[in-house]
C-alpha cells in the first residue's frame, strides 16, 4: 500500500508563507562629502507581481492491491423468457392425427408478465377427438387470418428462451410436420421437468388442472389450447421461486431404475416412477444425476430406449 504523503502543518505554511513575502527596504547610505564623486542616480525598480498563495500538496490517493486467489463467481443464468404452447390435434399421435390448434403466449419471467398470445386453427377434414376438444372440423376451415397468427407465432418463438408445454412430449412431435416449424429452443414439461414444491401437494406428475387448483388458479375452462396456456402463465405468475423451478427442470435427465423390493413399491410409486412404461416390468423414471443420488433408495441407471433429442427436456 502506497503511504499517505503528510500533509503541512500550520507553521509550514507560515514559513512558505513568510518565503513569498517582499523583502524590507535597503538602508539608506551615507551622505557624500564634497570630495568623493555624486552617487548614481537610484534606478526605480519594476513593480512586482502580485503573490499567488502556494496551496499545500494534495494527498495521494490510496489504491487497494486487488484480492488475488478468489476467484469470481458467476451465478447460473436461467431463461428470462418463455414461449408458454399447447397443442389440440386430432389423434394422440402423428400416425392417427394431425394438429389442429396451436396456443401460445410468450412470458417474461424476471416480471412475472405476459407479454404476447395467440391461437390459431390449421384446417382438418375431420377430427376424431371433437368430443374432447370440442373443435368442429368444419370450424377450422373457416376464413381467418391463420397466416398472420402462424407468423407472430414464429416471432414469438424466436423470441424466447425456452419452450414450455404440459406433457412436452406430447406437444413437441407435431413441430417439423405441415405447416408448423421445427422449434430449435429448449424444452421444459412442466408435468415432468419442474418439481413443484412439496407443500403445495402435487402428485409427481401433476394435471394442468390439480396445477392451477394448487396455485389458487381458478379454473373455467378445458380443452382449448389457449386456457391450458394461460392457466400455465398464471401458475407462473404466483411462483416466488421460479427461476429455480426454471434451472432445475433444463438439468440433464437420464433414466433411471428404482431397485426396490416388491413389497416397498410403493416407495417408487410416491417418488414419480412408473411400472412398466419405459422400462420393461420395472419402476422408472428419468432423472438428472443429483435428484438420483438424493433419492432415500438406490436406483440403477439404464439405457433409454427414447434418444436424447426426444426427450421433451432437451433442445
């Protein structure tokens, strides 16, 4: 550290002071006598300047040595934007139907704020799960603007940070097919990905609906892509720890096997795994590397007969 210079006390600034004054007036000399020879006349002096007051030395500033061996930490970065979507079609696959709305709504996550939505139809010649969705065939062909509302949806999606959809998988296979685009962003199921804190109740694998209850959400409506996009928005809206719900659900998951006797299933049950879905006659379930090592049983990691870019939580 550079010492501080000190500064001058108050009897140096007399002596400087003392230093800048004029000197006192020579003493006049002696009378000459007739013999000696008249003096020069006195020349007069120029005028002196004016004395400019010295000011006292400034101090020096201290700088600090920065702060070596400490690393700087730099905070996980989650999405600050989301693209809310939801799907209606008219079959649960893409071998027996076909999308005929899509609902979106793009939200800002550090303002809790929804900032675009729309819906739109793509035209069908007939919809088998009418009864469901209760959306005529004949309605989607209907004149509108589905050209407009497919591009602002286009916009909105190059928009966000990641895609969010309740049982993603589902949504996510009818992007890259027809009309709709192929989404190049991350993925996040809030049925799957997102662990809902445990004291709002939730099963593992919660419904829009038991999810909207839970966050006091009321709910009006089912079945249209655009009400389960703004149930998801509101839940959203209510969530003090989003961002963390956000960094944990974009974790990388693998699948897992729960090795638990017969008689304690029910331990895999309550944990979020299902019989016999992805794995053959056993408890599963896809998790990313910590929720593994913090289950209360052991579980053993299997291949994923899903590749890793259909997983509904990878890009």
């Amino acid at each position: 550290m550079t010492p501080m210079q000190e500064q001058p006390g108050l009897w140096l600034q007399n002596d400087l002071l003392g230093l800048a004054a004029p000197e006192p007036a020579a003493a006049t000399a002696p009378e000459a006598t007739p013999a000696q020879a008249p003096a020069s006349p006195p020349v007069p002096s120029a005028p002196q300047a004016p004395q400019t007051p010295i000011e006292p030395p400034r101090p020096v500033p201290i700088s600090l040595p920065a702060c070596a061996g400490r690393p700087q930490r730099t905070l996980p970065r989650g999405p600050e934007s989301l693209l809310i979507l939801d799907t209606e079609t008219t079959g649960l696959s893409t071998l027996q139907g076909q999308c005929i709305e899509v609902g979106a709504i793009l939200f800002h996550v550090p303002h809790r704020a929804v900032l675009t939505q729309v819906s739109f139809l793509l035209p069908c010649p007939a919809n088998a799960a009418e009864a469901i969705n209760g959306i005529p065939a004949a309605v989607t062909r209907l004149e509108q603007p589905r050209q407009e509302a497919l591009a602002c949806f286009l916009a909105m999606a190059a928009a966000c940070d990641a895609l969010v959809a309740h049982n993603a998988a589902f949504d996510r296979q009818w992007f890259g097919l027809g009309p709709l685009p192929s989404l190049d962003r991350p993925w996040i199921c809030s049925m799957e990905d997102i662990r809902w804190p445990a004291e709002r109740q939730l099963r593992s694998s919660p419904s829009v609906r038991d999810l909207a209850l839970a966050y006091g959400v009321p709910v009006w409506a089912a079945h249209r892509a655009l009400t389960d996009c703004i149930y998801l928005a509101q839940v959203f809206e209510r969530c003090d720890d989003l961002e963390a719900l956000l960094l944990g659900a974009l974790e990388p998951r693998s699948l897992y096997r729960a090795e638990l006797p017969y008689a304690e299933r029910h331990r895999a049950r309550e944990a979020g795994f299902r019989w016999n879905e992805a794995v053959p006659r056993a408890w599963s379930r896809r998790l990313s590397r910590r929720e593994a090592e913090g289950l209360p049983f052991p579980v053993q990691l299997v291949a994923d007969p899903i590749p890793a870019d259909g997983l509904a939580h990878s890009a």
